[in-house]
C-alpha cells in the first residue's frame, strides 16, 4: 500500500521509476540540438584542426571543439572541464573512445569565444591543459593501458611514454600535414588491454625473462592448481623444491623454453614476479589498421624488437616512433596508412627509410590457412 500510495503503478512497473541501479538512459546526456536531429545528420567537415561541423537535413548545426585529455583525469581537472560546458555548451561534453573531449556549441557565432578559452588555459609549466587537436589527416590521442600506475604485470609504464611520445609529436596533433590519419597506441604488456594488435604505430610492453618463483610463499600465498592452468603454454607444473635450511615445500617449476613472459601465472600467483629492470621495455609495432579504406584491415607487424625503458622521457623510444612518422608524411601517398604505404615500398624499403634496423627476430612467417578464407572486410577475394 506504501507503494501505491507514493505514486507507483504495478500495471506500469517502469513508469516515472528513480533507480541508482545501472546508468541511467543515454538520451539524458544528449545535447538539446544533438537529441532534436539524431538520425538527420547530412554531413560534417573538419573546418580547422580540432573543429568539426555537423549539418543535419533541419538546417541546424552543431560545432564540435575536440581537445586532447589524459586517460587518468584529476577531479580538480573534471570540475574545470565542467565549467567550461556550463560556460560555453549548456553543460554538455562528451568523450571520445581515445581520450579526447569534444565541447559542442550549436551556433558558429559560440566556437571563437570557446576555442579562446580553452587556448588560454594552462599548467603551471606553461603547457595546456586543452591542446585543441586531433582530427583528420593527424595523430590524434594515444589509447593507452594502465602501466605502472595500476597493474600488476606490465613491461612498461603507459602514462609515461605516452606523454613523452605526445610531447614529441604534439605538432601533429594540432596540424594535419599527414596523409592520413594516425592512430598509436600503447600496451604495457602481452595481455594487451591496448589495441596495439591494429595501430599505424604501436608502443607494446615486454617482458623478456621467465617469472622468478618465491618457493617459500607459494603454496602459502597461492592455489597452485590455478598457477598452473593460467599458462598458456603449459610451462608450469606442480614441483617440490628444497629450501635452503632443509624445508621440503610444495612448490612449481617453470620449463623456461616454453614461457612466453605473458605474466599470467602472476597473476594467479603473486609468489611468481616478472618484472625485471633489464629484461623489461618496449617493442615498436607498426601497420595495423582497421578501416576498409583502400586496403582491408591489418595486424601490427613487429618492427623493433626491443628498446629499453628510460624512464621519465623514453628517448630511444620517442625518437624511434619520430622517425617513422617523418619517414611516412614525407614519402606516403594522400590517403595512404602508414601499413598502406609500407607494403606499397615494400618492408625493405620501409626499413631503410625510417633508419630502422632489420634482424631475423622480424620475419614474419605465420601462415593461417583460415587468414585467406574469413570473411571478415567487405574486400572479399572470391
């Protein structure tokens, strides 16, 4: 009777319900203008670097300012993002999948004062807190993992290379001198939380020594079953080792020429470590796509087999990725990815061009028989 009585209709269970279970309905967080033409969008342009325009069959429009933002956001820096929407966008802003923030405004007349505002914003060191950026024919931001700020079983950090490699490519976050987009992105281990298995160019995490094995806690801290089924190449199994003082424990041993440093007995394990200061860095993948356009998507092929971690500025690495990026907007046709156009030179070329060096641990020669026959493009091969 209480429900009842409070407005609720058991014939009508959903109606007028306030919940704090689950999200609540995404047309809420539409813009007024973009929730009254949703579906009637003709066409957009890129005005400018980071300025897009949107005109619907209506004649409305809407202008969207995209900036660069971080993938782990202080409050204070929210609450700033916040005010500059009730500001200038009625309250609303949206995320883009690689971190980016994109302001909307639906009159022309709005974008100068915003763009103004948010150029006039910066860090203490003199940097912007909203680079304005990423759109079309250049880098827009790096998709990263968590790295050494929140996992556990990562190569390498992911804020950090990500902001040195942003820093040195930042002229082309604002710019879009390229031929055509240029997606990177960073993984800090195997396991691949990033999507570096399909970037133009592709910063991954990786180890390079088997788990060292803490015998004296691992039956203590860990269910060994589970160690041992959360290897892919069945490299551990059940062991009994000897302590130094004469202990005999239940224990596991790892067959070394099978482990493939994934980090997943760690996982399971924490008496089973990988990280290791030397054996620890970073691989330099490039081709990946996975757009249709002029060729159908591509895996990352591995280009550099190993650069150290150099912590804070990764200069090794930063340098290695400018290299590419010169090599390709300097030598790729308009339109070309950068996978398009290394396979159009030949890898051999491609080497040479970027100042890379070849060794035998980059010969790619998978063959999957199932590669040629799914289909998985709309540029099917009959």
């Amino acid at each position: 009777m209480a429900f009842v009585s409070s407005g609720y209709n058991p014939d009508k269970p959903m109606e007028n319900r306030i919940t704090d279970i689950g999200p609540r309905h995404f047309e809420e967080f539409y813009p007024p203008v973009i929730k009254a033409n949703k579906g009637k969008w003709l066409y957009h342009e890129i005005l400018e670097p980071g300025v897009l325009v949107h005109v619907s069959e209506t004649g409305d429009e809407v202008y969207t300012v995209r900036v660069g933002g971080a993938r782990l956001m202080s409050i204070t820096h929210i609450r700033e993002m916040c005010d500059i929407a009730d500001k200038h966008c009625g309250g609303y802003l949206r995320f883009t999948t690689r971190n980016n923030v994109e302001f909307m405004v639906d009159s022309k007349d709005k974008v100068e004062a915003l763009k103004q505002d948010l150029a006039s914003r910066k860090f203490p060191g003199g940097s912007y807190k909203f680079p304005i950026g990423g759109t079309g024919a250049g880098v827009t931001n790096i998709v990263h993992t968590q790295g050494w700020v929140h996992c556990h079983t990562p190569a390498t950090d992911a804020s950090g290379p990500v902001k040195a490699t942003m820093d040195a490519l930042f002229k082309d976050f604002q710019d879009m001198r390229l031929p055509a987009q240029l997606r990177i992105s960073l993984a800090c281990c195997l396991n691949m939380c990033g999507a570096v298995h399909c970037s133009d160019i592709a910063i991954l995490g990786f180890h390079r020594k088997p788990p060292m094995i803490d015998h004296e806690y691992v039956s203590k801290n860990c269910e060994i079953p589970l160690a041992v089924a959360a290897c892919p190449t069945s490299a551990i199994k059940p062991s009994k080792q000897v302590l130094a003082d004469g202990t005999e424990v239940k224990s596991v041993a790892v067959n070394n020429d099978r482990c493939m440093y994934c980090g997943n007995c760690y996982t399971m394990c924490p008496s089973m470590p990988l990280a290791d200061t030397e054996g620890d860095g970073i691989v330099i993948m490039v081709g990946g796509k996975v757009s249709n356009r002029i060729s159908p998507p591509k895996f990352s092929k591995v280009v550099v087999s190993f650069l150290p971690n150099e912590a804070p500025r990764w200069k090794s690495t930063t340098d290695t990725i400018s290299r590419i990026v010169e090599a390709y907007a300097n030598d790729a046709r308009k339109y070309e990815r950068v996978g398009d156009w290394a396979e159009r030179i030949g890898w051999e070329r491609f080497f040479d061009k970027c100042e890379l060096e070849f060794t035998h641990h980059l010969i790619d020669d998978f063959r999957d028989h199932a590669y040629y026959t799914w289909r998985q493009t709309t540029q099917f091969k009959f």
